[in-house]
C-alpha cells in the first residue's frame, strides 16, 4: 500500500493542472515544491495562449491573475542605430479560446496552486525531492528531505533543469545546442503609462512584442517585451552554445544593451527595474524530448522539453497545462485498472499524440537546427532591412536615383541567392 | 591581456545592483554549484558569457572568481559546462535560493 496514489514534482503549469485532475478524479495525491509557494521558482517571459486553460477552467478569464489581453503582436527587427517593426492587431485574437494574457508566474501559479488544492490535491511546499525511489526499473516514490514518500505513480513536472528525469527515465542532459538561457527584467511603471506607451486601447490590453538583431547583438536568439498590468516584462533569449562559443558580452550586458537602444529606452522611461531573472530555454523539440513515461513514472511540460520558439512565437504553458491535463486524466484512468506500469501509462502518450502537443512538436521538429544556422537573421538581415528603409524614408535634397537601383546594390550585398535560400528554408522549416 | 580579463572589459553594467533587488534567502553553509579545482580559462569566459547572473567572475589581475549567492537556479552552466569545470549542481535547500516576487 502506498502512501499516496500519486505524487507530483514541482507545481508550475504541468504539476498544477496533473493534480487537479487526479482530485478531480478522486485520486490521493500529493504536490511536492521546492519553493516557499508554487511559482516562487518560475519564470516565464510570458504570454500563455488560452485555449489550452479554458478547457481546464472555463471561467479562467475572471479569475486567474492575467496581467493583460495581448491585443498587439509586434515583430522587431533591430540594428544598434535603427529599428523596424511590424505592428499586427486583429479581432479575431481577442476571441475566446484564440485569446493570449501576459501572466507573470509568481502571481499565477500561486492560483494554479488553490484550484489543484480547492479539488483536493495535498501540497507540501519548502520540501525538495531529492531523490527518485526506484524498485528495479519501477519507480516507487520520492524522497524528499529525511523522507521516503511511495506511490503508485510520479508525475515528474519539474521543469527544464530537471535533475531527477535521468534517474527516472534516463533522460540525458540537453546538449548546449539545444538549450537557450532567458534573462529577463520586470519593470515596474505606472499602469496608463504602459497603456500608452503601446497604444493600448485600455488597460486590459497590451503587446506582446519579439525583437531579432540587436538584443542578441549578432549571435543566436532574440528580445521580448511583454506588457503587465503595471509592470513590463524585458528581456531576451540566446542559445547556450552560440553565446558560449561566439558571444562579444555576457547574457545580461545584452540585456542591458537592449534597453538603452531609443526603441526600449522610450517604453521603459521612469520605470523601475524590481526584478532580474533567469530561466532556460529548451529550443531542441523533439531532438531532445526524453522519455515520456516509465514504469511508475510520467513527465510533462518542460521537463519533457515540451516547448516551441518559432522566433514570431514561442510556446510553452499552453502544452504544459495540455500536457498536464492529459498527464492527470490518464494517470488516474492508469490507477484505476490498477496498472500504473509504462504499458498501463500508455493512454498518456496516445492522447498527447492526439492533441496540438506532439504534433506541433513534430511540425515544428526542424525549427531549431534551421534557426542555428539562420545567422543572417539575427545580423545580415536586420542592417539589410535598415538599409533599404534609409533609401526610401530619408530626404536630403540630392537627386533620387530609380528605387531599382538604390535597393540592388543592398540585397547583393547579402546575396540574393542568400535571400532565396533563405526564403525557401523558411518555407520548408515551417 | 588575457582572454578573461578582455572580457572583463567589455562589462560596464553593474549586474550585482540587478540582483541586489531580488528575494534571496541564501545557505551560507552550503554550495549547491561546485566547480573544479583549477578551471580552464577558456571554459571560465563560456561561463562568464551565458550566466545571466553574472556570477563568474574575474578581476582585473585576472583572478577568477564563483559566488553562487546570486544564482538565479536557471541550469545554464550546468548544460554549457557540466562535462568540463562545473563539478556540481544541485539545487539550493529548500525555502532557500532565489524567491521571485514577479517570475
């Protein structure tokens, strides 16, 4: 007889929702989180998409901690003295279900945590595990502090840096490759001044808004800013290996970088910095997606590396909580039937076939070792693009040559067989 | 000068004003990263380049130097460097490291 039916590791967006749904379904289960509350170790840069939350809590939109309704999508690129920027607002993503919030994880998780607690879910938080408790190759329970928990099923959701999912399923490390590092500022300004700084139409709605060039001065990655409610979310993302090995200043010279150039600096004026974070980035999908179940034992959200960054996009909460979702309903359908081995927690991994999860991980599968040689994205393109801008917005009174002939020279500078190729690795990655 | 210390150069923004604003309850009795006994300079600098807390340090005769104090528990010299001069990682104790307020 074990202790609990279930545990859950770690309480961010997967561990929440896996416990609600094994309360839900009258399942004994116990969280376990290493922080002082849940949330208190994540980070996020962010923005989740709704539609994977609504189907948990219908009623979310009233009374989750949504900082606000992104109502602006602006795409950046950026050079240290110039920058361009796509500016996209429509109605039909402020419906219901194709909806996005800026959320920060402190805050929210902390209310993922009640919902999974209201149904039932025990929590203990300020306790690590430490350990995974194995009987053979079946996981049997967790130790945690001087403790030895059993269950029948873990739920590892313990996120990117797990440091429990190779003893659990032999996950190996993500190679450098891999892995991007976020670093992250929250700054704090008044709420209409967010408001109309980015042209808000309310002080509900804000942008969502990603930057390439500059912020990772040349080398792999990109920037975000992300609009709260009287706070904005500024950072950027770089990949490990191509900062390691190519990066001119540190992750976090970047960062401040990126906030002195004009465009960020005007948004941020009079703002105060009241946080600097830190959180990586799992950017190889499927290349490095461990094991999703074993024998007692099942992984969901990052620790199952489940999260896309498209460069226009990135995702990762909405497949946690989807992943979280599948990962409680079928643990409690697996208890049930009274097999809760790798072959009885199979349903898991059907449903997360079944569902956007693994197919857009699999759509996606070839985005990062495309966007790893895309270098011209993140330096060539930019200046390009500045440059072409400068002919055709600056006036100074000397006589204007055909638009032919002033743009030529600036596209053969990249090589135009450059952009083709570019454009179709576009098309084919995607 | 050194590869550490032109690094070193290129630094103006002062990241320990940063994480001064942070929430830390730090174990003063135990370091949950370790790195080997005499690290290389080149693996030092990756190190240098990807910590967005800015914890590896070097001084300007080229001392280098570690304090996990301000980590931001991320991971990332452990995956930039976990086979070569970190030796350890693990996660604070519990209730201690870094507790966001905003995350």
């Amino acid at each position: 007889m074990s202790d609990f039916e279930a545990i859950v590791v770690g309480s961010g967006c997967a561990g929440s929702i896996a416990a609600y749904e094994l309360a839900q379904a009258g399942k004994s289960v116990l969280v376990v989180e290493r922080g002082n509350f849940a949330g208190a170790k994540n980070m996020t840069g962010g923005r989740i998409y709704s539609h994977a939350l609504e189907k948990v809590f219908p009623n979310f939109r009233g009374e989750a901690p949504l900082e606000r309704r992104v109502a602006c999508e602006r795409i950046s690129m950026m050079t240290e003295d110039a920058n361009v920027t796509m500016d996209f607002g429509s109605q039909d993503m402020l419906k219901d279900g194709q909806d996005s919030y800026t959320v920060l994880r402190a805050p929210f998780d902390q209310w993922l945590a009640s919902k999974a607690e209201d149904a039932g879910a025990e929590y203990i938080n300020g306790i690590a595990v430490e350990d995974i408790m194995k009987d053979g190759t079946r996981v049997v329970g967790v130790r945690a502090g001087e403790d030895e928990i059993t269950a029948d099923v873990v739920l590892l959701c313990d996120g990117v840096n797990s440091l429990l999912a190779s003893k659990a399923v032999g996950a190996q490390r993500p190679p450098a490759s891999a892995v991007a590092v976020g670093v992250k500022q929250t700054v704090e300004l008044p709420t209409s001044v967010i408001t109309d700084r980015v042209l808000a139409n309310s002080d509900k709605e804000g942008a969502a808004w990603l930057f390439s060039g500059y912020p990772t001065q040349g080398t792999f990655g990109g920037g975000f800013v992300y609009t709260n409610k009287d706070s904005v979310s500024l950072g950027l993302v770089a990949g490990i290996e191509a900062t390691m090995n190519c990066g001119k200043v540190p992750v976090y010279q970047m960062l401040e970088d990126f906030k002195k150039h004009p465009v960020i600096a005007a948004l941020i004026r009079g703002g105060k910095v009241v946080e600097h974070s830190g959180h990586m980035v799992p950017e190889g999908a499927l290349n490095i997606m461990p094991e999703l179940t074993g024998d007692g034992v099942l992984l969901a959200g990052e620790s199952a590396m489940m999260c896309v960054n498209l460069g226009y996009q990135v995702r990762g909460m909405d497949y946690a909580i989807a992943a979280g979702q599948m990962a409680g309903e079928h643990a409690a359908k697996a208890l049930s039937s009274g097999d809760t081995s790798k072959v009885g927690l199979q349903g898991y991994i059907r449903a997360l076939e079944d569902s956007f999860v693994l197919k857009d991980l699999r759509q996606f599968q070839r985005v990062p070792g495309f966007m790893e040689g895309f270098g011209r994205m993140f330096d060539g393109y930019p200046q390009m693009v500045r440059d072409m801008l400068n002919k055709i917005f600056i006036v100074d009174g000397s006589p204007v040559p055909p638009m032919k002939k002033s743009m030529l020279p600036i596209v053969k500078r990249m090589g135009i067989m450059n952009v083709l190729k570019d454009t179709r690795g576009v098309m084919r990655t995607l | 000068m050194s590869k550490l210390t032109d690094l070193r150069a290129k630094i103006v923004v002062n990241v320990e004003g940063y994480l001064s604003l942070n929430k830390y309850d730090v174990d003063e009795s135990n370091a949950h990263i370790e790195l080997v006994a005499d690290p290389s300079d080149d693996e030092f600098a990756k190190l240098m380049l990807v910590c967005p807390a800015g914890l590896y340090k070097v001084d300007e005769g080229g001392i280098k130097s570690f304090d996990y104090a301000g980590c931001l528990e991320c991971g990332t010299c452990r995956i930039a460097c976990g086979d070569t001069i970190i030796r350890r990682w693990e996660n604070p104790q519990p209730t201690m490291g870094i507790e966001h307020r905003f995350g």
